[in-house]
C-alpha cells in the first residue's frame, strides 16, 4: 500500500515545486499610463496588482524525497517570505503613502491597516508559556477625528490648485414696451462669453482667486454706440485667514501627523515580523522536542518489547510467574498508547508549522504529503551571558517598535490639538479685490474714444494698461457668543492627549515587567533544565541497576516496568525543558526588542519579502524514521 501511493505522492511534490518557482511580484501600485502624460495623469486610477499567492522558491529547495528539510534560519526566512500575516502587513507603508497623498490634497485623513496579528502557537505548550512579552497598546497612527472620515478644527484647506473655464452661448428675443430706449421693438441680443479661473489655497491661510472674463454681444437697436461689442476684465481677489485657520501648523497639521503615520506603520510591519518570527521559532523548537519525545517513546516501547520476549523465556523456563508476561503486556501497550500521543502532537505540530511557513497553508498541492524534518537540535549553553537588568531595560525602552510607536502617535496628537485649539478663535479676514476692465467694438453713433474701438487685441491691451482700474479692500469678522462646541472639542482633546500620556508611562512600566519576567522565565527554564537532567540520569542508572537485579532473580518485573516509566516521563521532561529554555530564550529577544537583530533579519529585506540568505541542505540528511 505504501509503495502505490509513492508515485502519487512524488507527481504532487513534483506539481507543488512547479508553483513554487514562480517569482513573486512586487507589492507596488503601478501609475497610470496613456492618454496625454502629465496632462490627463490626474484623472486616471492607478493599479494595484492582485495579491502574491505563490510561495518563495526558498521552500522548493528544501524539498527532498517527500521530506522538508528545516534550519532554525530556514524557518524564520520562510515565514518573513511566506506567512499571510507578515504579508498582510506588507499592505500597511502602503496604505498610509496614499493616505499622505491624500493628506497632502487637503483631504482628512483615513484610519487603514490592520494590527499586529499574534503568531500561531504550539498544538501543546506545559511549563514556561512561549511568549511572556506583553502586547503594548501603542496604537496603529491617529486619524482626523474617529474611525468615521471627519475633521476637529478648522477644516483643511483644498491644497490641490483648480481650473474653471466656462463657455457659453445664448440668443434672446425680448420684446419692448417702450422703443424709445432701443430703438426697436423686439430687442435680439446674441452673446458669447468666456471665462476661465484659477483658485489656490495656500497652507498659512491664503486663498487666490485670478479670473479672466469676456463677453462679446451683438443687439439689433440702433441707439447702441458700440455694436458689437467686447466686454473683459481680469479679477485677482486675494483672502487672507487672520484668526481662525491661520498658519501652517493648522492647515498643514494632517500632512505632519500622516507623516508620523508612515513612520508608525513602518514600525508596526517591523512588530508584525518579530511576533512572527518568535512564534515561528517557537513551533520550530518545538517541533525539535516532539521529534526527541517521539524518539524516546519508541525507545521505550523498544524496552517494554524486550521485557516482554525477556518474560516469555522465563516462563518458559519456568524460573518466572505467567503473572509476569501480563504485567509486561501491560507496560507495553501503555508505552504503545505513550508513543501515539507523541505522534499525534508531532503530526499535528507539523500542520501547524507548514501553515505558517506557505502562503496557502497545508492547502498547498503536495504540502499535506511532506514531512517536515529539523536539522538543528537544541543546545542549553553552559551558561548565559546577562548583562546588567537595567542595562537590558534601557535597550529595550530604545528597541521595542511599540515605544516608539507610541511616541510617535502622541507628537501627532499634540499637532492636532493645535488646530482644534485655533477653532476658538473668532473668524477674522482680510481680503482685497483688483481688477482691470476693458471694453472694445464697432463704432454705430457717437464716436468713443479711439481706445474703444478695436478688436480682441485691443481689449487685452486696455486690460494689460489697466485702463479701467477697480479695488476694493475690507475685513471680515465673524464672533461667536458663546462657542461651547470649540471649547468642548479642545477639553476632550486635552482630556485624551494626558491619557495618551498615560499610556505612555504604562508602557514603560510594563516595559520592565517584561524584560524582568523574561530574565525570571530564562532562569526558571535553566534550573528546570538541570534538574531534569540530573533526574533523567538518576533514572536510567536506577533502571539499568534493577535491570540486573531482575536478572539474577534480586527483584520482580514490576520494579522494572515502574522504573521503564520513569525513565520515559523523566526524559520527555528533558525534552520540554529544552524546548522551554528556547521559549524563554525567545521570550527575552522579543522583550529587548531584538528578535530581528540576533536573527540576522534586515527590515528592508522583509518588506520585499526576499531575503538575502541563502538556505543550503547538508551532504547527509537525516533519515525519515516514520512508521
């Protein structure tokens, strides 16, 4: 049976590797392209490519005969390249770029990302839990106002500069009562006007406005001196805020604080790709124990085997009790039971693995078929190189993301609390208005002035030599009498930014927590190491002792199938103290912050989601020792 289902197994693996060498693309939003180039570039969508589905090359080449082979470092590029949560957070500089670019266009700002996700874990974790670090409450980035796209403050100038034109053509038939004032006693009048206008808003409270209008008009009554005519002007209306929305610190404060929100989603990806990495070494180390736990259970049925056959003969012999076989069979079918537990967590913990080192989980063509197969073993060293506990304290104050998130989130709070404490004051404008007026056409009556008469080109010359002067120059004030809602917004927001501040010190605080329970949990996981050691060898010499006993009839099979217990349950307690003393060893990285540094892991490289060590398998692999 197994034979038949190799070729099978092998074409899957074949299929999966096919997929597998696919390259992956980038994550990017690709710029519109055609039309008119720059001309038609801001009213076109750019595109964004569909999501990246196909695994790194990286996990094809650790496949051998049905086997994955795993370094430590392996299983950590893997999940940078391949695990859906580190991906997802790809999305996030992402996202807040074009929420800056929206910023920057005088847009309120948006809330978007996702939080940090927390790892997968183990199918079984006893002693030391694997992760002893705390989450900060450090926050995504700030938005305008909520998760709700609105404004507190004055509200955000449009910074993106606009062009009206207009055109327009109309002919009116208008009868009169008196013809004396036309002449005639149906008035036609057909006219054509222009007008084209270009608004900027600039960020310390400036708003201009140039338009240039012209109207030309033919009518058909003869008391008309100029018929037809051209009518123009050209109009610059300047208002300056000089109160309420003034300054840049509160027209630009969104771009400022989505600034800061960049730098804040950078951070959170770092975070996301130290929470997975830990919780990827964590499986993996485990996965080492449960393999070591398994092989001690078989070693352990091995024993029970041969005390049964060892029983037999001497019943045969006649020299043993048949009550000796039953108690033997017994052993043997609680080491087999022992055995199956230990398969089954290996099985299961498997899963668990692959699913968060492929984009597509177990799901994968040929992945439910490979066997994952460590190549490193854990090593407790001798003994650990601490420095000093406030030592550690002040690097973990510098190195953790979520502090520095946390910061950065505050500084954004305080830039939009400048602007909502501007929207107490009142509303005061200053404005002036200049324009110059010109007027052209065909002398019918009373000759105009030679500077009347003309064409177009006329008309542009009466403008440009202002001719026709206008201005006009005031202020406007606006005084609200009682501003309770200003003044509401502007406590509220006091009120959050001392809890952000808050916040801030509960984080350090916990902070030390961390680091101090991570150098508690390390020295824990290193007594309980040596003392299951001392009791695993403790136990192999009190059954190798009672073994010879049985054998020269100084004692009975019970003493020995007792000590054949102890001895399993002492060694799979070594077994979970190693892997405890990785978990605590991983706990301490992540509680200093460290987890990419000690892992040789760059930022940079994660965001691309390729990095740049390579993965090699030795001469001599390890043989599958599946049953």
């Amino acid at each position: 049976m197994k034979r038949s289902q190799t070729p099978v197994r092998i074409l899957s693996i074949i299929l999966w590797l096919s997929v597998c060498a696919f390259a992956q693309t980038e994550i990017s939003i690709r710029p519109a392209t055609g039309g008119l180039g720059f001309l038609t570039r801001p009213y076109q969508a750019g595109t964004v490519p569909p999501i990246r589905l196909d695994n790194s090359s990286r996990l094809a080449s650790l496949l051998r005969a049905g086997n994955l082979y795993l370094t430590a470092q392996d299983v950590v590029a893997l999940a940078i390249e391949n695990n859906i949560d580190v991906e997802i957070q790809r999305y996030g500089p992402l996202l807040q770029k074009e929420v800056l670019l929206r910023a920057q266009g005088g847009g309120v700002l948006r809330s978007v990302g996702l939080p940090v996700a927390a790892g997968p874990q183990s199918v079984s974790l006893q002693g030391i839990s694997a992760n002893t670090t705390s989450t900060l409450s450090a926050g995504t980035g700030v938005s305008s106002g909520g998760g709700i796209v609105t404004q507190l403050g004055p509200p955000i100038p449009t910074l993106d500069p606009s062009f009206v034109g207009i055109a327009s053509f109309a002919h009116s038939s208008t009868p009169q009562s008196n013809i004396v004032a036309t002449g005639v006693p149906t008035l036609i009048t057909s006219t054509r006007s222009y007008q084209a206008q270009y608004i900027q808003t600039f960020d310390f409270g400036l708003n201009a406005q140039l338009t240039y209008a012209s109207r030309y008009t033919r009518v058909n009554s003869p008391d008309y001196n100029l018929n037809p005519f051209t009518s123009g002007f050209v109009d610059l209306l300047l208002t300056q805020n000089l109160l309420y929305g003034f300054g840049r610190a509160v027209n630009d404060r969104n771009i400022r604080v989505q600034k800061n929100n960049v730098k804040v989603s950078d951070l959170q990806f770092k975070q996301q790709v130290m929470t997975t990495v830990s919780a990827a070494l964590n499986l993996y180390w485990d996965l080492v124990s449960f393999n070591e736990d398994v092989r001690a259970r078989r070693r352990e049925v091995a024993t029970a085997q041969q005390l049964l056959e060892d029983n037999k003969k001497l019943v045969e012999f006649g020299t043993a009790a048949p009550i000796e076989i039953t108690r033997a069979e017994s052993q043997l079918y609680a080491s087999q039971q022992d055995l199956v537990t230990a398969e089954t967590n290996l099985l299961q913990q498997e899963t668990v693995l692959k699913n968060a080192l492929s984009r597509n989980g177990v799901a994968s063509a040929g992945l439910t078929s490979v066997h994952l197969v460590p190549l490193d073993k854990i090593e407790v060293p001798d003994r650990d190189e601490i420095r000093p506990l406030e030592d550690l304290i002040q690097e973990a104050l510098s190195k953790r993301p979520e502090m520095a998130q946390a910061r950065l989130n505050l500084e954004s709070n305080q830039m939009n609390l400048v602007g909502i404490k501007n929207e107490l004051k009142p509303t005061l404008q200053a404005f002036t208005e200049l324009t110059n007026n010109g007027l052209v056409g065909q002398i019918t009556g009373t000759p105009f002035a030679m500077g009347s008469t003309g064409g177009y080109g006329d008309l542009l010359s009466q403008i440009a030599r202002r001719n026709y002067p206008n201005y006009s120059a005031g202020i406007s004030l606006n005084i609200p009498l009682r501003n309770r809602a200003a003044q509401a917004d502007y406590a509220t927001s006091m009120l959050e930014l001392r809890q952000n501040e808050l916040n801030l010190r509960k984080n350090v605080n916990q902070i030390h927590v961390d680091v101090q329970n991570a150098l508690i949990g390390l020295q824990q996981a290193r007594s309980r190491y040596a003392a299951s050691v001392k009791s695993r060898v403790l136990q192999e010499e009190t059954l190798a002792g009672d073994q010879k006993r049985y054998r020269l009839g100084a004692t009975v099979s019970f003493q020995v199938v007792q000590d054949q217990r102890d001895l399993a349950t002492a060694q799979s307690a070594e077994v979970q103290s190693m892997a405890n003393y990785t978990h605590a060893r991983i706990s301490l990285d992540q509680a200093l912050g460290a987890t990419l540094e000690v892992n040789h892991i760059s930022v940079d490289e994660a965001l691309h989601g390729r990095l740049s060590q390579a993965s090699t398998l030795p001469a001599e692999l390890p043989r599958e020792e599946r049953q």
